[in-house]
C-alpha cells in the first residue's frame, strides 16, 4: 500500500486553505519533503517544506519543477481556478479557454511530465482532486473542466497502474475557503477533505468520496437527467 511516510510530495495551489493542509498534513503523517508549488510561492517556516514557483499553464514553468524535484514520489494536483461566470453562454471565450488552461490542461500536462519520475519510484501516487462539480453540471465551464480532468484522471489510472503509480481522485462538494466565500450551505472544513484524502491513499483507494452530498450526485448519475436536474420538467411543463 502507499504511504506517506519517508515520502516526497509535490502539492500544486499550495499557497490555498486546502493545499497549505496538503502540505501540513503530509509531513505530519512522516513525508521526508513537501514541495509546497505556486505561481508565487510563499515562505514555510519548516526545512522540509521547499518552496517552488510553478504555473501549472506554463510548459517551460512544468518542465523546471520537473528537474527541481525528481525526487517527488506523491504528486497532488490541488490548484484551480473559478471563472467570473458560472454560465457557459455569458462567461467570455477567454475565461473558458483559461479555465480549461488552468483546471484540465494544466493536471494532465503535469502528470504526463512527471509520469516517467514516479513509475521509477515504488509505491508512487498521483492525487487529482476534482470536486462534485465533475458529475454535477451547477458551474459552467468549472464543472467542464472538472469533469474533463475526471475522464483523464481515469485514463491515467489505467495507464499508470502497469507502471506501479496508483491514481486517486477526489471529489468533494463546498470546502471552507476562500474560493468557496460565495457559496450558501454546508461547508467541510480544509483539514478534514485532506485527512480523508490521506487516509484514502494509504488505504490503497481509487476514489474519494468526502461527504454525502457527492455520494447522492454519484448515486443519481444512474438515474435519468431530469432526476439529477428537476428544474427541466417544470421548464419544459
């Protein structure tokens, strides 16, 4: 089974309220280093954490961390990003492609690079975290993107489990943080989603599941559409 201990872990959007728990918690569960990545990457006040610029839409900025961390044995791919719009006809073509950019292009772009890193390293994870909005169509643009990474995340589990790299996704509904200001209704707090995801991984685990609102969306996708969105019987009454 994976573990965490002795483990060099590389978290994307590591400066957020869900990646500073990323990186806190790993080291807490015995990583020997946390790569703690960001466009502009802040200070730790720990020797083990290592802080490394990275723009996940940026080739040249992907293939520098490459080469700063080829030790990396657990990659999180946390970063994203909202649009302004949670429409798909009135958010502007540029907020769809830098969405697509920073929330599909960009994870996929990363795993590819460091695929041949982690297939040489034993009981190596890649972590792709997603968000009930891959199966749940309430945000546009965000929830294509998520719902494109999900489809890619399990294409790479296939491909990579030959190679000794074990996948796992996350999905999750509103999380406590600034991303999630807007937002009415329940919320996990940071530290809990990243327990579930660590208790997850070195149980072996393919999928996350982090709280009962995803379970019910995951449930329903066996179920006819106007059953997951009730709102298109009484429009088309």
């Amino acid at each position: 089974m994976p573990s965490l201990n002795g483990a060099v872990v590389l978290v994307t959007g590591a400066n957020g309220g869900i990646g500073t728990h990323f990186v806190h918690d790993a080291l807490a569960r015995g990583a020997a280093k946390v790569y703690a990545t960001a466009r502009s990457p802040r200070a730790w006040d720990d020797e083990r954490i290592v802080p490394l610029t990275l723009d996940v839409t940026d080739r040249a900025s992907i293939d520098a961390a490459v080469t700063a961390a080829a030790d990396v044995t657990v990659l999180i791919n946390n970063a994203g990003a909202n649009p302004p719009s949670a429409s798909l006809l009135d958010v502007t073509e540029a907020d769809i492609r830098a969405n697509m950019e920073t929330n599909f292009f960009g994870p996929v772009f990363l795993a590819r690079a460091f695929a041949p890193i982690l297939a040489d390293k034993p009981e190596s994870v890649l972590v792709d975290v997603h968000s009930v909005a891959s199966w749940y169509a309430f945000g546009g643009i965000y929830s294509a993107s998520k719902a494109a990474l999900w489809s890619a995340t399990n294409s790479l589990r296939i491909e990579l489990a030959p190679k000794g790299v074990h996948v796992t996704g996350v999905h999750m509904g509103y999380v406590d943080t600034r991303m999630a200001a807007h937002a009415d209704g329940p919320k996990m707090l940071p530290a809990q989603l990243v327990a579930r995801v660590y208790d997850a991984v070195e149980a072996g685990e393919y999928e996350v599941l982090a709280d009962e609102l995803t379970a019910q969306v995951k449930a329903a996708l066996s179920g006819p559409v106007e059953a997951l969105y009730p709102d298109l019987s009484t429009t088309n009454a």
